[in-house]
C-alpha cells in the first residue's frame, strides 16, 4: 500500500444529513479522529478501520453527543 493513499469519500454529516467529500485521514493504518462538517461545521467522530485482506477502510461516522 502507498504510504501517500488518502482516498476521497462521500459522506452524509450526522447532524445535518448534508453530504460532503471527507478526505480519509489514515496513511494506512486505523484512526479516530475529528472533522469537522463543511456545511454545518459540526464536530463530527470518524473511525478508520482496516478489515483483514481489505483494500478500503470501513468508515463510521457518529455524532459526538452519541
């Protein structure tokens, strides 16, 4: 895997239902990290998960008063 990958992904804001293009924040490992929405500017949760034999993270987004 190439340490520079950071694939763009379309997400829905938990708070607002917006979608936005998140740049996943990871360098091939697993992250928790905050972003915030573009649209509403709410601080939203992201997790960062590499199943086992995966090419892509699975991404979870979640509001912080969850």
């Amino acid at each position: 895997m190439d340490s520079d990958w950071r694939p763009e992904r379309t997400a829905s804001c938990p708070y607002c239902g917006e979608p936005f293009l998140l740049v996943v924040d990871t360098d091939g490992a697993e992250a928790d990290y905050v972003e915030d929405c573009p649209v509403c500017c709410a601080p939203i949760e992201v997790a960062v998960r590499w199943p086992l034999g995966a090419d892509e993270p699975e991404l979870t987004l979640r509001r912080g008063d969850d």
